[in-house]
C-alpha cells in the first residue's frame, strides 16, 4: 500500500517554538515569518482529511503527534505489522519548520507534527489528488510492505527507521 502524508511535518512543534520563543527567534528572522510560524495552528486540524482518506478506502490513518513523522511511522508500522520503503525528500516541511528547528538544534522528523495524518491506502496518488482538489496538501512518501524492514532512503543512501525517540521540544521546553 501507499503511504501518504498529509500537510506539512512538525506543525505543531514549530507554531509552539515560534509562539513561545519569539523573542530568541527575533534575533535572526523577520517578524513576519515568526508570526506566519505561529499561525500554523490553523492547520492542526486533521477532520476533513481524515474524512476523506476514511471515504477513499484507507487501510489504516494514524495521526502524528509528539514524536514526528519518524515516530508516528513506527508507531503506525508496529500496528499493521508492515515494514515499508520511503523517500525521506518526499516528506512535505515548510521552510520556517527547517529554519526554527535549525536554530534550536532540532530534528523537525522527530518534532510535534500534530496535524498531519498518515495514511496507508492502495492507491496514495489518487487520494492526494482528492485531498489536493479540496486544498489540503499531501504526498505519497513511501510504501508498505509485507516484510519487517523500515527503510528510509535519502539521496540514494539507505538506513533503516529507528525505534521511537524522545521528542525534540523536550530539548527546548524542559
């Protein structure tokens, strides 16, 4: 099955880095794009899309949270007793996600992505053109597979998923 990823990593995670620690952030970014970064709550919201992966025949909706994408994967893997292969460039993140979780010395993968769902269906494109038409952003990112391997490929470079770690804004937010 297809694996897609609706909207963008780390949302949540971001918007609390941005709301909370502005005044840090201000020191090299532009006010506007602290501002936009925390108005990312206005995607945390996953009914419709949930909705529709529900209607379009989707095996299995896992939505992400503390942990990230890497571990909402896992997670999701360990529940449906799949492995899978993805592509780690297909997975969608907004520029001020890289920036702020750069700046804090984050990995924006294993950050708070409430927000987004994952979803494993039989037919990933034609579910991202439904969620597309209804203007909510997702990519198929990868496939599952009957085996027990989880492989991440980036840039031609294969590694294998990791089990679940701590999430990164314990980093930041003691």
């Amino acid at each position: 099955m297809d694996l897609v990823l609706t909207k963008w990593i780390a949302l949540k995670g971001t918007s609390a880095l941005a709301s909370c620690r502005a005044e840090e952030l201000s020191s090299r970014f532009p006010s506007v794009m602290i501002r936009d970064a925390a108005g990312f709550t206005r995607y945390l919201s996953t009914e419709r899309e949930y909705q529709i992966s529900g209607g379009y025949g989707a095996a299995a909706i896992y939505p992400l949270g503390k942990g990230g994408v890497l571990g909402g994967l896992w997670n999701m893997l360990e529940q449906i007793n799949a492995g899978m292969e993805i592509d780690l460039r297909k997975i969608s993140i907004r520029q001020e996600t890289v920036e702020i979780c750069e700046f804090f010395d984050l990995n924006p993968y294993y950050t708070d992505s409430t927000g987004a769902l994952l979803v494993a269906v039989e037919d990933g494109f034609g579910l991202v053109s439904v969620l597309e038409r209804e203007g909510i952003h997702a990519a198929v990112i990868g496939r599952t597979n009957d085996g027990n391997d989880r492989i991440i490929y980036n840039q031609g470079k294969k590694r294998y998923l990791d089990r679940p770690q701590k999430e990164e804004l314990e980093k930041v937010f003691d």
